[in-house]
C-alpha cells in the first residue's frame, strides 16, 4: 500500500487532514440529506469544486476553495435536498484560532484580503503586528479565509458559539 502524498500546505502544518470535515451545501438540511441518493450532481457542477461526496453524503471542503453561494449545487440536484430558500449564510462562522501569526508576532493579514464580507478587520496592537477581529454577524461562513491561511488558523465553529465570544 502506497502512502497518500502531503500538500505543501499540509506539510508545513505539520501533518495531514484526515478527510473532510462534514460541512452542508448552503441550503441543505439535516433532515434533506435524508433524500440524498449520492448522484454527485452537485459534486460535478459546483464551479468552485468544493463539493465532495463524504460517505455518499455531499460535503464542502473550505481547504479548496470559498462557497460563493452561487446555487448551482441546488439547481443541480435532482431530489429535494436543498430547501426552497436559497441560503446566503451558513450555519457556522470563521473562528480564528491563536496560532494567527498576528498572535505569533508576524504581520499577515490574508483572512482579511479574503474576506468578501469583510467581517475580518485588525485591530492595531502597540508594539506589534495588528491582530484579527471577526464581526460574526456580518460572517456568511463562505470559507473564503480558510483555504488561504498559511498556517491553518482559521476553522469554523457554529454561530451561536461564536456570537456567544464575539
């Protein structure tokens, strides 16, 4: 048996991700996953490609990329998964996590130039870099911070956890 290769990514993370985390297409439900037959419709029509197949279930991957909240995995699927109301939020927001080089002494600030949303701001700090903020409110949860953090400090944690901290 052959050992999956590292990303470059992954590597200078220290280690490998083990799969997908288990995160629904904008729209879906718990209960409408229940109508999923596993097609891959939405998998192969997702112009971001991060829609993946986990356990015959649909998923996103933020790590490949931002949901942009297009809706062509719903116009896609051909049993009723998605709800009717296209969803412009997620259910979770960015939560950044105190490997941020910011909190290390080291000025990046990538999460923010990421952010459509703009819900990432800095906060001066005397005496060094500026560190990250995140107004969850404005967060839609789009993933778009995540896929470019050089160190993998950005996740996402559900939203009423979060506005709880904010």
């Amino acid at each position: 048996m052959g050992r999956e290769a590292l990303s470059r990514r992954d590597f200078l993370r220290g280690g490998r991700h083990d799969g997908v985390a288990r995160i629904r297409p904008p729209g879906v439900e718990e209960q409408g996953l229940a109508a999923c037959t596993g097609c891959g419709a939405c998998v192969e029509r997702c112009p971001a490609a991060i829609v993946s197949l986990v356990d015959g279930l649909p998923a996103l991957d933020f790590a490949a990329g931002e949901c942009t909240f297009c809706g062509v995995c719903a116009e896609s699927c051909p049993e009723p998964v998605f709800s009717d109301g296209a969803a412009g939020r997620f259910d979770h927001v960015a939560a950044i996590s105190a490997s941020c080089l910011p909190f290390r002494g080291v000025d990046c600030q990538a999460c923010r130039d990421a952010c459509p949303a703009a819900a990432i701001r800095f906060r001066p700090v005397r005496g060094g870099p500026f560190v990250p903020e995140l107004d969850a409110e404005a967060c839609t949860g789009c993933g778009a911070c995540i896929a470019v953090c050089p160190v993998g400090a950005v996740a996402t944690a559900p939203r009423a956890v979060e506005a709880a901290y904010a």
